[in-house]
C-alpha cells in the first residue's frame, strides 16, 4: 500500500495527544516532578523538553542524504561457511513524517529471490538510538530492531523474533554503515543457536547500494 502525502502544507502537530501524555506524566509523577522541573509551570517545562525531543535532530538529517534511487547489490549466505549468492536489485528511499523516518523499499525483479521488502529507518532522540521495522514479501510478519551509533559512520541495531516454524527465538543485529563514496551498507547477523548452528555468529545477509547515477 502506497501512502500519497502533501509536500506543499507542513504537518499539523498532535497537540492534543502530546498535551495529554505530558499531563498524564504530571499526574503520575506529581510532587517529585514538580520538584526536579525547572522553575516555572512544570507542564510547560514537559511540553517544551517533549516538542525538543520530537523534532528531528542531526542524526535524521543523516537519512536526507539517503533519498533517491540506488542501484543494489545483496550477497546472502544461507548458513554459516556457506557458498555466497549474490542477487540484483533496486532501492528506492523516501523520507516520511517531517524527515522522521526514511523508508527504503527494496525490489529484486526477477530470479528465485524476487520479491520486495521494506525497511523504515528512524532514530529515537529519546533514547538515542537507530530504530528499524522490517517487512518483506517473504513472510507476513515484521521485525524490529534498535541500537545506538557505534562510531562515526556505523550503528548496530539488535532485535528478536519468535518464529514457531522452528519454535525458538531467532536473535540477530542490523549493522548499518554509511560508506565515505556515498554507498550505503546493510549487514544481517545472525546470533541464536539455530541459525548459528551452536557456533558463533554469522553474516546472512550483506547488502551494498550505490547511488544510481
């Protein structure tokens, strides 16, 4: 499903809800947080540190330079040791949400492996991490994952996922890099015991996208 949004009218802000949850947080918290609140009407204090918080910062500008067409090259190793098979395909990204989130969609057009999947990338300044929603044409489920900047240009997301297929609890890391050519890189790690064989963890999935000139 395809979402057509305005580009000409900036969005209206949720005043009521963000109204309600800084009240509710007033209400919970009640003397204490009146004491640790900066001089001056302590929900006025909530609104404005919840406004600061919701609006994107440097880190969602990094997601501006990600829009576009990319010409994709994904390697997958179907187990650890395994033999690499490299695949063809197309991303196209687009920022949603006042630059909030960017979501890639990934198109494999042809082969054993086509289909699309669809990552929606976010950062949370709350907790100053990545965040990661996952989907694809494979399944109909979703995965999530979150994790914070490891370095200049490197963020490791961790996630978890029940699947009663082999009934357990498949673990793996998102490790997103963004490359000094202007590439960008995915890598799936995969962590549990039935995807590592018992051994150590293992790249599934290496995905490397290059602007389409």
């Amino acid at each position: 499903m395809f979402l057509i949004r305005r580009t000409d009218a900036p969005a209206a802000p949720a005043w009521p809800l963000m109204i309600a949850t800084v009240l509710l947080a007033v209400s919970i918290s009640g003397a204490a947080t009146a004491q640790e609140a900066p001089e001056g009407d302590p929900i006025e204090a909530l609104l404005a540190r919840a406004l600061e918080l919701g609006a994107p910062g440097p880190e969602h500008a990094r997601f501006e330079q990600m829009v576009g067409t990319w010409d994709t090259e994904m390697t997958l190793w179907a187990e650890p040791e395994a033999e690499p098979v490299v695949v063809i395909a197309t991303t196209e990204s687009e920022l949603i949400l006042g630059g909030r989130y960017l979501v890639q969609t990934l198109t494999i057009p042809e082969g054993y492996f086509a289909g699309e999947a669809i990552n929606i990338l976010g950062f949370d300044r709350r907790s100053e991490e990545y965040t990661l929603i996952g989907l694809d044409t494979v399944g109909t489920y979703w995965v999530t994952a979150q994790g914070p900047a490891t370095g200049d240009d490197t963020a490791v997301l961790s996630g978890e996922d029940f699947d009663p297929v082999f009934d357990g609890t498949q673990e793996y890391d998102f490790v997103l890099r963004w490359a000094d050519d202007g590439s960008f890189v995915t890598q799936i790690i995969f962590k549990d015991a039935f995807h590592t064989g018992g051994g150590a963890p293992f790249k599934m999935l290496e995905t490397v996208a290059r602007r389409r000139q």
